[in-house]
C-alpha cells in the first residue's frame, strides 16, 4: 500500500517536472525571453511541493532544469543556476506542505523569487563581465511584484481546484485505512 502510494507521489512529481520543462522552454526557446525574470516555470514545481513536500519539490527544480538543458540548452550548465530551480521547489513546499495558507504563498512566492533572482545573479556574475551580469536586474527586481501576484494566484487556483488530487497524495486511500482497521480487530 504504501508502495502504490510512492509510486503515485513519483508519477505526480514527473508530470509537475514536466509541465515545467514546457513551459520554461515556451518561454526560453520559443518566445526568446531568456534573461528576463519570468519564472512561470516554476509554478508546477511550487504547487508540487506544497503537495508532495520539500525534498520532492527540491529534486522536481533540480531534475526539471537539468533535463531542461539537457532538452534545449543556452550557455553551459551550472548548479548555481539549477539552484533557482531548486529554491522554487524547497521553499514554498518546506512552509506549506500539509498546512497551506493562501496569504503565506503570496509572502513566500515572493521570498522564494527574491531568493531565486539573488542565485541567477550570483551566477550570472561568476560566468558574465560585472556590467553585463547587472545588466536585466532591474528589470528582474520590477518584475518580481507582477509575478508574485500572478504566480500566487495560478499557484491558489491550482490548490483549490485539485484539492481531491492533494488529499489523495497526503492523506491513506479510504480503502486502505479501512484494510488496516478489518486487520487490527481482535
């Protein structure tokens, strides 16, 4: 039972890991918009974690943004940038996994994108010339209040519409509570 219920967090976290590799390489590859701050990507890998907990969500930001340059790759690989990705899927699931509050997303859906610009910046800074690393942060920190509400609202909507599918992940199956309970009689 316990097995099934694995194999289903497992099946779930590949989905949300590929949902995010769609809409990263839409962005990325289709729309051109390489540097310029908007994580939307990250939206399956928060509602993930909230679901599934932080050490999922931590393996989904690491296993999508490898897979995602593995896929359609920019520049070389660094775990300094996959560790945004990792942040989007720690954060927000180590806070509201099992408890999840609407106004604690938005605050955290905020922190996590501050956190997650302050990586990509660091790493643009070790690779890049300091003028061209610094050069979309501005546009980045403006955009982070628009994505914060846009993200925060897609990640809620998600919460609330598929509430079935988040009990079914982090609560026992009807059937097995009640295999277990047929068992325990004496």
């Amino acid at each position: 039972m316990k097995q099934r219920n694995e194999l289903r967090k497992l099946v779930l976290a590949s989905s949300f890991v590929a949902i995010s590799i769609v809409i990263n390489i839409f962005f990325k590859q289709i729309l051109g918009m390489r540097n310029f701050g908007v994580p939307f990507y990250a939206i399956p890998l928060v509602y993930g974690s909230i679901i599934l907990g932080p050490i999922y969500g931590i393996i989904m930001g690491l296993v999508s943004d490898w897979v995602g340059f593995v896929i359609a790759p920019s520049g070389d690989f660094s775990l300094l940038f996959s560790l945004s990705s990792m942040v989007w899927g720690f954060v927000p699931g180590l806070f509201l996994y099992k408890k999840y509050n609407r106004v604690k997303l938005f605050v955290l859906v905020a922190i996590t994108h501050v956190l997650a610009t302050l990586a990509n910046t660091i790493g643009l800074l070790l690779f890049l010339p300091v003028e061209t690393a610094l050069a979309t942060l501005p546009y980045r920190i403006v955009l982070i209040p628009v994505n914060v509400v846009i993200m925060g609202h897609s990640i809620h909507q998600l919460v609330v519409k598929l509430k079935t599918l988040a009990g079914e992940i982090t609560l026992k199956p009807a059937e097995d509570y009640q295999l277990e309970q047929i068992a325990n009689k004496p």
